[in-house]
C-alpha cells in the first residue's frame, strides 16, 4: 500500500509535528527514524547513513554560517541601518511599492547578483520596523520572497537558473531522453507563471489586511548619522568582493570568507569584536545551518531504504495508462520527496532515472517531461521546513521573535505556490 511507504510515512511524519510545533530539528530527527524503521532499518544503520548524508550538505551549512557572521557585522557597521533608512525613504506610506522592492531584489539574488540567501539577513531584520508602521502581514513578505527565491531559477536560464536547467538537462540525457536549455526555457515559462499567480493571490487576496506587530528593539543601534564614513565604504567593498568571488569560483563559502576578510583587514569591523560577531553570526544563521546539515542525513536514509523507486513501482500500478493521472502521480511523487530532502535541485537526480523511462512509456514528449520533472523537483521545495526557500525568509523576518517559520512561511508558501505549480505542470503536461 503506497501510504505506507516509508517516504511518505516519514514525510507526513516530519510535517504532522512541524504543524504540532515540535522545533523543526527535533521533527527531522523524528522522521529520520521513522523513515528508517519503516524502511525495515535497524537504529545502528540508520545512525550510519545519517552520518553518511551528513556531508553531502556541508558546503551549504559553512556558507549558512558565514553569510550570518558577514550580516552580523554589516550590521555592525551600520550600513544595513544606512540602507533600511534610504529603502524606507523611497518606499513612503507604499506598501506594495515596498512588497515589490523586496520581490525585486529576491530576484536579482538567483539571477543578476548570486547572493542566494546571504541578503535576507542583512537587508530584512533593518526593516522590520517600516513594515510594523505599514502594517504588513510578514506572510506575504515571505511569499514574495519565497517567489523570487524560487521562480527565477525555474523559468530564466540565468544564473542560479542556468545551474538548474543544466542539472534537468543532464540528467534527462543521462537517462535516454536528450534535450537543451532551450527548450528548458521554452515551456518552464508556465511554471514560472504559475507561481506569479499564486504570488499575486497571496499579496492581494489572501495576507491583504493590515496585521499588527509589536515594535521590539533586537538590533544594536550603533549609528546615528546616516552619513556614509570610510568604513560603510569599505564594507561596500566587501559586498562587491562576494560578488565577484562568487561568480568567479562558484563557491559561496570562499565569497563570503573574501568578504569578511576585507571587512577586519580594512578596520570597518575591529579585530578585537571578531569574537562577539562570529558568535552573533551563529545566533542569526546556526540554526537553518544546522537544519541543512541534518537534512542531508535525512535525504540520505530515505535513499537507503528505497522507498523512492519503491512508491514509483507502486504508482504505475494505479497510473492505468492515463496521461493525467500519471502526471498527477509524478508530481505528488516528487511533492514528496522534494518536502523530505528539502531540495529541488537535489531532487533532480533522483527522480529523473525512474521519471524519464516512466514518461517515454507513457507517451509524454520531451517537452511533456520537461514541465513535469521542473515541476516535481520544484514542488514541496516552498513549503518544505527543511528548504532554504523557507528558511531563508524565517531568519529574516522572525528577527524580532514574531515570525513563526512553519505556519508564517511554510504554510502560505506551501498553498499559494505548490498548488498552483501542480495545476500548470498537470495541464500543461496533456497538450506538450
């Protein structure tokens, strides 16, 4: 019976006690076990391939670390202050002007200035209070953000976008159905779409009342004068250099290491606070670092167990040669998986050697296939507790302790973008 396979046991497992609010690391430990007895694991193999998974995310638990230690001492500085201040000039009374600001610049973290994540924590907590006096559902903040952390890389080839495409690309050749980034592009526009609508549902429908929070001082006022001074200059510099280093070596660990060391070298950061901002860094950003690191482990175990080509076997007994309803299988597969690892892009290669031959036999064309591995590798990843398209939001807006990250973040970003993502991939699937 495919509900209780161990992928779905344990995923349904991890989000019953996220919503019952067991702390999200606690849930994942829970589930891990819970995946692993049901895939008929002892404790002793459980604890290995844990440990063994662990690794597989480290880079992205270092970079996690060091982006929060980099935000701690702009904030240090002053110039997240400097910058909330001019962001805040512009935006007025505006509400939506400032929503779209933040939309804007989501965006340009995947596409134009790959900073990933790394902004969030540096630009939001600074303007907290502008959207306590416009009264902003932070609900739809997070949305904004979870969309243009999300829908760029699906849609433009750009990129974080380009990355993503290339890993579809790859992995659909790989396993006998051969296509290009162009025609990536050419049909992920739908999906892309798809999440637009969702967005505009949540901004303008669903978080569109004003939403009272209470003014709670959590940042350190170190600065008075607005006036730029030799060491605001110098940790613009910092920002340029993570630029650069970033888009030079791909790596976001040595882009921010190169940003930080700009930041104590040039004096804009004392060396004798280095100590109090490494341990401010790790207050902001330990947490979803370690979440990250846990949920490799995670995605290791449910490997083990086989539940994946398990739940895929049995779903072909009940797809009865339907387009439809083995689009709908394939997407609910990959919803699954997707909530479990936390990570579409690591989905990819999962799915796609069981996916690619299932569609080929089913009748689904190239493009077909196309929209419905985007889609199943992207679904779940907004509302996953385990995804940085979640987590990245929560550690900015719940700055001040109002922001709770499942029922803030993943729940609104679960509904207004998964089940939008599901109908597109769905229909579109029937006619490519």
């Amino acid at each position: 019976m495919m509900l209780l396979n161990p992928a779905i046991v344990s995923v349904i497992s991890l989000c019953v006690l996220c919503l019952l609010k067991v702390n999200v690391i606690m849930a994942m430990l829970a589930a891990i076990f819970i995946g692993g007895f049901a895939g008929g694991m002892g404790i002793g193999t459980v604890l290995s391939s844990v440990y063994a998974g662990l690794g597989s995310n480290g880079e992205t638990c270092l970079a996690y670390l060091l982006m929060g230690i980099f935000a701690a001492c702009m904030s240090q500085t002053g110039i997240a202050d400097i910058l909330s201040r001019k962001v805040a000039a512009s935006v007025g009374d505006k509400k939506y002007i400032l929503i779209i600001v933040l939309t804007l610049v989501a965006v340009s973290s995947q596409n134009l200035v790959l900073v990933h994540i790394a902004y969030i924590p540096i630009l939001i907590p600074p303007l907290l209070w502008l959207m306590n006096r416009l009264k902003v559902d932070r609900r739809a903040v997070a949305c904004c953000t979870a969309f243009g952390l999300k829908a760029p890389y699906i849609a433009i080839p750009v990129g974080s976008g380009l990355v993503f495409m290339g890993i579809i690309r790859d992995n659909m050749t790989d396993n006998g159905m051969p296509v290009t980034i162009d025609q990536i592009t050419s049909v992920n526009w739908i999906l892309g779409l798809a999440m637009l609508i969702g967005l505009l549902i949540a901004i303008f429908f669903s978080y569109r009342k004003p939403r009272e929070y209470q003014d709670i001082s959590f940042m350190e006022e170190t600065e008075t004068d607005l006036k730029m001074h030799y060491r605001h200059w110098w940790t613009l510099v910092s920002i340029a250099v993570l630029v650069f280093l970033q888009l030079k070596y791909q790596s976001l660990p040595l882009a921010e290491f190169g940003a930080l060391l700009v930041i104590f070298v040039s004096g804009a950061v004392k060396l004798k606070d280095m100590d109090k901002q490494v341990a401010e860094g790790i207050r902001l950003m330990g947490f979803t670092a370690f979440v990250i690191l846990i949920a490799g482990g995670y995605a290791q175990v449910l490997k083990d167990t086989g539940a994946v080509e398990s739940l895929v076997r049995g779903a072909v007994s009940i797809m009865g040669g339907s387009r439809m309803v083995a689009a709908i299988v394939i997407l609910f597969i990959g919803l699954f998986v997707t909530m479990g690892i936390g990570t579409s892009f690591g989905t990819i290669p999962i799915i796609a050697v069981i996916f690619v031959p299932l569609c080929q036999q089913i009748g689904f064309s190239p493009l077909a296939t196309i929209v419905l591995i985007s889609a199943a590798a992207a679904l779940g990843d907004a509302g996953s507790p385990a995804s940085d398209t979640t987590l990245g939001p929560t550690c900015g807006l719940n700055a001040d302790g109002q922001h709770d990250h499942i029922w803030d973040t993943c729940v609104p970003t679960f509904l207004h973008f998964n089940i939008p993502l599901m109908i597109a991939a769905a229909v579109a699937s029937q006619f490519l």
